[in-house]
C-alpha cells in the first residue's frame, strides 16, 4: 500500500562453489521504492546450502504510489573476484488479488475481470488453479446487458485485436478483508463510468467467498450486487460470466450444459484425467448458458475475430442456447435473467465456479455451492451480515477532491469516524450515531484542507482502528 515500509525475506540457494565471504546487496531501480535496509553479510555458505536473508530487507513505497506499480529490483552477489546480479519485478498497491482459502485459487480483479489483471499478457495474477494444477483459466469477466446496445463489461473486445473492454471502473479495489480457519471473503466495488454514454447507472458490489469444510473445498462463490443508482427502471437485464478455459492449453476441450444441475462445464476430451471445471448460477433461477468455439465453425460464432456486442447479448440473453461446443479451444457464458431494477434497488447475482475430477464431482460442488449460499446469505436484506469489525483503506487513496471510506459493523454499534491531522488534531466528524450491524461507506470531502497526510479513526464499541489517506490538489 503507499506509504507503508515492507520487510522482504527471500530463500536462496548456492548451486556453485562454497561462498567465503557472500554479500547480498538488494537495489531499486525505480523512484516509487526506497531501499531502506538493502545488504545482508551472507559469510560462508557451502556448496547447494540453502539460507535466508537476516535481518529482512525493508523497503519504503512512496505515499502517491499508483495503482499496479511495477516496481524493479536488482539482486547483486560479490564475493572477493565474484559478482553477479539477479532482476526482479513485482507489483506494489495492486487492484488485484489471488483468493485461495481451500483447493480452489482465483485472480480477482477490481475492474470486473477474472483470472488476470492484463489480458492477454496475462502476468498480473495466477488465473484460476485447482489442487496443484497449472493455471486452466485464459481470461475471464463478467458482462451485464440490456440489449445489444447497452452491453457493458470486461470481456475481449469486438475487435480482431482489441484487448478487453473498459466499461467498469474501479471503485474499491479487490482486497481480501476476512480469513480464518473456516472462510475467507473478498470484496471489490466498481461502476459503469468506463462506458461514457452508454452506461446504464449501476454500481457492482463483489463479495467472494471460499469454505473450508469438506463439502465446500472445490468451489468459489461471486455474488455480484447490481445497484441501480439511475433515476429509471433498469429492465431486462441479464448479468453473466464469460469464461475462456484451456484445460490443456486451448486443443481438444469440450464444453456442454448439465441439466441436471443447471451448470456449464469444460473438460479435455483426450486426457480426461486433466481436472473438469464449472460455473453455474446458484442465487436465483431463470437459467442461462451459451457454449462457444472459440474458432466458430460449428453453427456458433467465432470470437478469434472479436467478441461484439451483439455476440454477447446474444450469448447472455438467448437462456439454454447452444448446449455444447468442441473439441478445441472453447469459452462459455453462464448467466441469469431477464431481471428489473428500480432506482436505488439492488439484485444479487451469485455464481459458484468450480473444479473436479469429473462431471458427478461437478455437480455434487455446484450442489453444495447453493445449500451453502442459501444457508449463509440473507438475500432478504441483499447482504450478508459481517462477521468482523473492518476498517477498510479509503478509495481512492491519493484523492482529490473527495474519497469512500468503508466500514462493516458485525453487531449494532455506537459508531465514531473521525479524521485528523499529522499532529493528532481533530479536523472532522463523519459519523457519530447508534448504527445496526452491515456495510456502510461514507463520502468524505476534503474541502478546506491542503494537500498531505491525514488519518482517519473509527471507534465501534471495544473496536478501534486507524488508518492513513492523502490529500493531493
């Protein structure tokens, strides 16, 4: 996060000669990273003795540090007439995140894409892995239509050579805010600014979630909350997934629709020892799928030319469409509606994406996706209640002129959010009331302060926490 110092451990290994006197000097080779504590004093390290630096490397990052910063390093090694250097990049205040927490592992991203951050480079983010898989996920991302000219989302674009579309921007970017033994939750916010004209209003809250339990240990949850924030009904509206699979690297894979379960699936049709995955709608009925060929050929269409719009709607739109696609390289899209939304109303959407090692195991996990989401949401208040106090990092950090800072309350609470200056003075009072147990986010503006670092502080009952933000004008 900007402004945060980083203590950095790394494992190495001597695959030469036995080091006499090993210097380990860690050096940055950009302005948004400080090396603060950069030498370690190695000694004598043996021939294939593997050591870890002590103390820890610490780096400072710079308080307007960007979103998805790539920062670069250089390891160098010396020992008397020996000297060599190691590169090394990663990734500072990322809007994205790996959520694990049982065998599944999925990138999510603070701008509706899944799997990746950087279609089609796809460096920023490990894509989707069961067990100890590699990744079987090329791209995906969700897409919400209306008609053919109001499609909005994240998918490829209509274009041969277009990346993905734009058309939601992020709010409050992917972050894990829950894990224990039993769960881990993740959240993310974004709207449909990126559109321009043709947006349709709507804010989209993602909760994900992941179990522990035996019966849930193969699936993800994403609920998507829809939040009309138009003036007009927002009707016939059908939200969905995209999904590109490459089971085996894009050849021989199979797509079909179990109807049984309601659920589309992939698997590879020449080795079917390679893990099965699935996406199926669990929160609601009015069920959808439409397989896809990715080279076309098959009565579909083709999306190695581009993916348009009107593809997308029909993909999402058409209910049961096209029940299988394959063998080759292949896609689908799960989705649900038609639905309506009045102004200021909010609809669930809520998906289960699962893996397996056949189809029984696909539907047992896309089973137990639904009693679980049933058993643990109330879809009567559109949420769930927390299960912990959190202060989150306001959005967006640096900011100007005005910023979100949220908050979840398990229990009713007597709730103070207040901001301050460097010095510990009181600047302002955003919230100071009894409040019921929830998500609440507040708006603050930051007319009438200068640029710099302030704090800001909640106090729930026993619960307090602080944390820091920046004015930039």
């Amino acid at each position: 996060m900007p402004g945060e110092i980083i203590s950095i451990e790394i494992k190495f290994k001597n695959y030469l000669s036995t080091a006499s006197n090993l210097t380990i000097t860690l050096e940055s080779r950009n302005p948004d990273a400080v090396v603060r504590n950069g030498i370690f004093s190695a000694g004598s390290i043996a021939a294939s003795d593997s050591f870890s630096n002590s103390p820890k490397f610490t780096v400072s990052l710079e308080n307007m540090l960007p979103l998805n910063t790539q920062l670069n390093f250089l390891i160098k090694y010396s020992d008397g007439d020996y000297s060599d250097y190691q590169a090394i990049t990663t990734f500072a205040n990322p809007s994205f995140a790996a959520h694990s927490g049982n065998d599944i592992s999925l990138t999510i991203t603070g701008k509706g894409t899944l799997g990746f951050n950087d279609y089609p480079s796809n460096m920023q983010g490990t894509g989707f892995t069961y067990l100890n898989s590699s990744n079987l996920l090329f791209e995906g991302a969700l897409m919400i239509a209306s008609s053919a000219a109001k499609v909005l989302d994240a998918a490829r674009g209509s274009g041969e050579a277009s990346g993905q579309n734009e058309d939601f921007d992020p709010v409050q970017p992917f972050r894990i805010v829950s894990e224990n033994n039993d769960l881990v939750h993740g959240t993310a916010e974004f709207n449909d600014n990126g559109a321009g004209a043709g947006k349709l209003g709507i804010d989209v809250v993602l909760n994900s979630y992941t179990f522990t339990d035996d019966s849930s240990r193969n699936y993800i949850i994403l609920k998507y909350s829809i939040i009309n924030n138009s003036a007009d009904i927002i009707s016939n509206l059908y939200p969905g997934l995209y999904f590109d699979w490459d089971i085996a690297g894009g050849a021989d894979d199979l797509t079909a629709y179990d109807s049984g379960e309601n659920f589309g699936y992939v698997y590879n049709g020449s080795n079917q020892n390679f893990p099965w995955v699935g996406t199926g709608i669990i929160s609601r009925t009015g069920y959808g799928f439409w397989g896809i060929n990715n080279s076309g050929g098959d009565g579909g269409f083709s999306i190695y030319d581009g993916f348009s719009d009107a593809e997308k709607f029909q993909s999402l739109a058409s209910g049961i469409g096209k029940l299988q696609a394959g063998p080759g390289d292949v896609s689908f899209v799960v989705s649900t509606g038609p639905l309506n939304i009045g102004p200021s109303d909010t609809i669930n959407a809520a998906f289960a994406v699962a893996a397996g090692s056949n189809l029984n195991e696909l539907r047992t996990a896309i089973s137990n996706a639904r009693i679980k989401y049933r058993n643990f949401v109330n879809d009567t208040t559109g949420g769930e209640i927390p299960d912990k106090f959190v202060l989150y990092q306001n959005y967006p950090n640096p900011f100007n002129p005005n910023t979100t800072i949220r908050y979840n309350l398990p229990v009713q609470s007597n709730v103070f959010l207040k901001v301050y200056d460097v010095l510990g003075n009181e600047l302002r009072t955003l919230v100071n009331q009894l409040q019921p147990a929830g998500d609440y986010r507040i708006e603050f503006k930051s007319e009438g302060l200068a640029s710099g670092i302030y704090f800001y502080r909640i106090e729930a009952g026993s619960f307090s926490e602080i944390r820091k933000m920046v004015i930039l004008k």
